[in-house]
C-alpha cells in the first residue's frame, strides 16, 4: 500500500463521544514464538527459570516445530486484541517474523545468536554463516537484524563478530543487557550462580572482570543508535551516560522484570538523561500475559515508586514509550508510531465509560488509567482491521 493513501475498501467508522484514536501500540521487545510456554516455571528466579525453564522447553518444542508457529500466532492474537501493531521479535527461529509478515505487520526481526555452550568458538561462528547469509534483508518498514543473545550467553568473541557484521550490513540489533543481578555480579565482581556455572564448564576465561556488563558491551561496539537493548535493570551513573550518549535506546519490560525477581530498572534517570525508552512485553514464558497497557501502567508506577518523584514520568510520557518511542528503538519511527500523513495507517480505538472520559485531564490519562482490551473497539495494521469492524 503506497503511503499515506487510504485502502480502497475504506469504511467511515467513527468512535463514540468518549473514544480515542491513537497510533497502534508497539512492543519492541517480544518473543513471539514462546507463546505457548505461558505457565513455564513460575516461581523460579531467573537463572534457574531459564536452565530449568526455558531451556528444556526449547528441547521440547524442537521436536515439534509446529509449537513456535502456534505460539507466534497465540502471542500475536493476544497482542492485536490489546491494540499492539508492531512488534520487535526476538528469537533464534523465524515462526515469528513469518507470522508478523503474514499478518500485515511491521516492526523487526532479530535473529538471536550465541555461543557459550560452544566448546570451540571459531567453529560455531563458521557454522553460523550459512544460517545468517539467509535471512532476507531489511524494507522500509520491516527490519531483520541480529542479536548476540546477552554478554554471557554470546560471549564477547562472538558479539564482536556480530557487531561487526551487522554494521557492515547495515543491520540493527537488539539483545539482552544489564537484566539479572546474577549478571551484574559476575562481571562487576567474578562472583555469583552465573560464575559458578560458567567456572563447572571451564570458561571463565572467555569473560572479563571488573567490568559492567554496559561497559564490556560499549567495548565490543554495540552500543549506538542503531541497537535497542531489553531490561537495561542494573546500570549505575556511568552506565546510563554511555547509553546516553551512544544514544542507545532502551526496552523497559516490568512485568517480565518484577516475575523472574530481577529488580526495578531506572527509568526516570533514563529519560532524564536523554535516553529513548521504549516498552516490551517479552515473552509469555516471563510475563503469563502480554498486555501492553500492563506494561504502561507499572512502567508509570514503579517508575515513580523507584525515584520518589514524579518528574518526566507522566502519562504521556509513558504513552509515548509505548508509540513513537517503540518506533524509533526499532529504526521505524519514519512509518510508524505518531498520526501523521505518510507514515502507516496503524490505529487503535479505545471506548472508554462517559463519567470516567470526561473527568480525565488529558486523553493520555485515560489511556494509562483505564485502558485495556476490554476498551479496544478497532485496530487497523496498515489501514486494515484486524479487529473490531470486518478484523478478527
């Protein structure tokens, strides 16, 4: 659909006196194709929840692949029903960039890679290079990038690598940094379960100490403009100016970061210093339920009960990480995230009760205190419902 035209087959549909049209919401961090691993390990922290939990699962539903296509079009389901449009999706299989692009919908690829169970490294990034000289390239609205799992997940030999390649491809990336205290502690300090069971496999020595995971990160290169990093939890002062300055943006995921007990990430420091913090869901395996107006809320919450201070966190702040902010981490905010003539017609209609619309100060009020899928009345992807109206 060329941009900024109206669909042929255009409906006149206009909300009631207490609706709101808005773009439609971006998650720019998600893993679509875990959509069926939504009661996985529940009251497991986070490293046991991924050595018990994730990884075992992923065993399980290798065996039938089937399982990543239903799970990508449960989370995408769930998602459109609460207004979400596009979508940054992170995995090591594509089901999910499929079901996306089956859909209709924008948002990005990133391929995860990584590396620490690999006893030789240079052989695994060998073995890799078929794998990623397949994955079709970027378009306007959709980009395909890559994403060196975490720090320790794919170690710094290879995240360097694949820095490296996607700058030479002109590919964006998106990881994981900076999410778990067993994180923190082994590169800050060599200590903790993630030393422990790094140090059984013999490969410490692959690692550096007395380093931050952002700083270790920023010396392999990827940070900039180009990279949104998911959770960001664990930054200190100097931590949050690289990101700042590397304007590197951020994807805030709370639900997901209050279930697997990983800490409260920074965001007003974040914000007030010029960093562009977006929203994720993650997936259902960490959150249960992938509801982008969860995520609003806590994000304003926690954020303010962190700080003990308002200052930037504000509805519309906040509704803005959930658009143009989402958008612009995922090198979009061209065709996505604002109502502007040209970009995309992604949209979403909320119905809100009269007494509780006319006493808000402000429609981002609304949206942030009584928004949900029970008030998502259409969605359109691209000018087309796909709910409410002929959608689904």
């Amino acid at each position: 659909m060329e941009a900024g035209l109206a669909p042929r087959d255009a409906r006149v549909i206009r909300g009631g006196p207490s609706s709101v049209l808005m773009p439609g919401l971006i998650s720019a961090h998600t893993h679509l194709a875990l959509g069926h691993l939504s009661h996985l390990a529940q009251d497991r922290p986070f490293l046991d929840w991924i050595l018990h939990g994730i990884v075992p699962a992923l065993a399980t539903s290798a065996a039938d692949p089937s399982s990543f296509e239903r799970g990508a079009e449960q989370s995408l389901d769930a998602l459109i029903a609460g207004g979400v449009t596009a979508v940054g999706e992170n995995f090591l299989r594509d089901e999910g960039a499929t079901a996306l692009r089956r859909r209709g919908q924008s948002g990005a690829y990133f391929h995860e890679i990584f590396g620490s169970t690999a006893p030789d490294l240079d052989a695994y990034w060998e073995s890799l290079q078929p794998e990623l000289d397949r994955l079709p390239t970027s378009r306007a609205d959709f980009q395909v990038g890559y994403s060196p799992h975490t720090p320790w997940t794919c170690p710094p030999e290879v995240f360097r690598r694949v820095v490296t390649r996607a700058r030479r491809e002109g590919r964006r990336l998106s990881y994981h940094l900076a999410e778990s205290p067993a994180e923190d502690a082994f590169f800050r300090r060599r200590e903790g379960p993630l030393r422990d069971l790094l140090a059984r496999r013999d490969y410490l020595d692959r690692y550096p100490s007395g380093i931050s995971p952002v700083a270790l990160v920023e010396s392999l290169g990827g940070l900039g403009p180009d990279v949104a990093v998911a959770h960001a939890i664990h930054l200190d002062e100097s931590d949050i100016e690289r990101l700042a300055r590397t304007r590197t943006s951020v994807v805030h995921c709370p639900t997901s970061n209050l279930r697997l007990a990983e800490g409260i990430a920074p965001v007003l420091p974040l914000l007030e210093a010029g960093v562009n913090v977006a929203l994720g869901v993650d997936s259902a395996a960490s959150t249960g339920r992938l509801d982008l107006f969860d995520e609003m809320r806590l994000a304003l919450l926690l954020g303010r009960g962190r700080e003990r201070r308002v200052g930037l966190l504000t509805a519309p702040t906040i509704v803005a990480m959930a658009t143009i902010h989402g958008a612009r981490a995922l090198g979009l905010e061209g065709q996505l995230g604002t109502l502007e003539p040209g970009k995309r017609a992604d949209l979403l209609l909320l119905e809100f009760d009269p007494a509780r619309f006319s006493s808000a100060p402000t429609s981002a009020d609304l949206v942030i205190q009584d928004g949900g899928r029970d008030r998502v009345s259409e969605v359109w992807v691209a000018g087309v419902p796909v709910r409410g109206g002929h959608g689904r």
